[in-house]
C-alpha cells in the first residue's frame, strides 16, 4: 500500500466515495487525480499527499469497498442454517449489498479487470472472500453442489446476483419476495449436484 501519511478518515471517505460516484457514472478508465479530488471536495496536492499515483489510489478504494462488501454479505448470515438456506441469505445479501452500493459494486467491478489491480489486492481479495468459498467447498463435500471448480459456481452465483439486481434497478422485474425467490431457484439449480 502506497499511502504516504496519516490518513485524515473523512477526507479518505470522502475521496472513496467520490472514485466511486465517478467509475459509476462514466467508467473508470480516464478518470484523473485532479477529477477525483474535486469530486471529494478536497485539493489535488492534498490527493498526491496520500497517494503517489492513480494505482495507489484505485487500490485502497477497492479494498475498502471489498472488506464493506464481505462484510455486508456474511452480516446475519446462520451458520447452523442448512447449506441451500445459507446460500439463500448469502445471495440476498448480495443482491441487497448491489442495490444499495451500487457505485461501490461498478468500481469494483471495473477495477478487477483492469491494469490498476496490484497481487496485494488480488491476495487481499482471495483472503477475505474465504466464506462463500467454504460455503462451496462444504457444499461440494456433502455432494449437494456440483463437483466442479470452485470458481465456476461462484461465476453462476455472481453473475445470477448481478442480473437479478440489474433488472431489479431497471425496473424490469419488482423486488419482490417473489422474484427474489424465482431468481434464487434459477441460480441453485445451476449449482446443485
């Protein structure tokens, strides 16, 4: 990590969420320091006082938004909850998490297959996201999910939770218990043994 100083933890949120605000609205790629800086309400030579360059920037904001999101995502989570329950409250946290940070999720996802990812964010992320990982691996063990790698049922559940939230926020379905419960189905029988 290339931040430079003490943080000042208002102004650092306030520049996490200005990045974000940005890659959402216009993508990530073009974005500048100057741009960010403004967004935050912030001097630019303030911004270069905490990061040397856009990388280091675009990489704490992506750790920040990833550690909120798995947190997010385990909060309230049973874990004495039958496997498919479990997998249930995780996707709805997801979805949930997707709907109400929307600008946080686009950064993220902008950022991961971009050039700006640096292998400490890449082993961070890997790390954090160990508990939907054992949710299949155990999922797996007990021959109730596919005995497939591991990322190609994290690929159906994300992108399940991606298109649910997507046509959710262009209203092409209401966010129902309903829907949430017929989209759920569609991902389980995708990973399901």
């Amino acid at each position: 990590m290339e931040i430079m100083k003490p943080k000042d933890e208002k102004k650092l949120d306030a520049v996490v969420a200005a990045t974000c605000r940005l890659a959402a609205e216009r993508g990530l790629f073009g974005l500048t320091l100057t741009e960010i800086a403004k967004a935050a309400g912030i001097g630019t030579s303030t911004l270069y006082v905490y990061f040397a360059d856009k990388e280091a920037l675009f990489n704490e904001v992506f750790r920040r938004a990833k550690h909120e999101a798995v947190d997010f995502y385990g909060s309230d989570v049973d874990p004495t909850a039958p496997l498919k329950a479990q997998a249930r409250q995780v996707w709805n946290k997801m979805i949930d998490h997707r709907l109400q940070r929307y600008d946080q999720v686009s950064f993220m996802e902008q950022f991961v297959g971009s050039s700006f990812m640096n292998e400490e964010s890449r082993s961070y992320s890997a790390r954090i996201s160990g508990g939907l990982t054992q949710i299949f691996i155990e999922g797996q063990e007990a021959e109730i999910l596919k005995a497939v790698p591991v990322p190609f049922l994290a690929s159906l559940v994300v992108g399940s939770v991606r298109e649910t939230a997507r046509l959710i926020r262009a209203q092409s379905i209401l966010d129902t218990e309903e829907s949430r419960t017929t989209a759920f189905q569609l991902c389980w029988d995708g990973i399901r043994a």
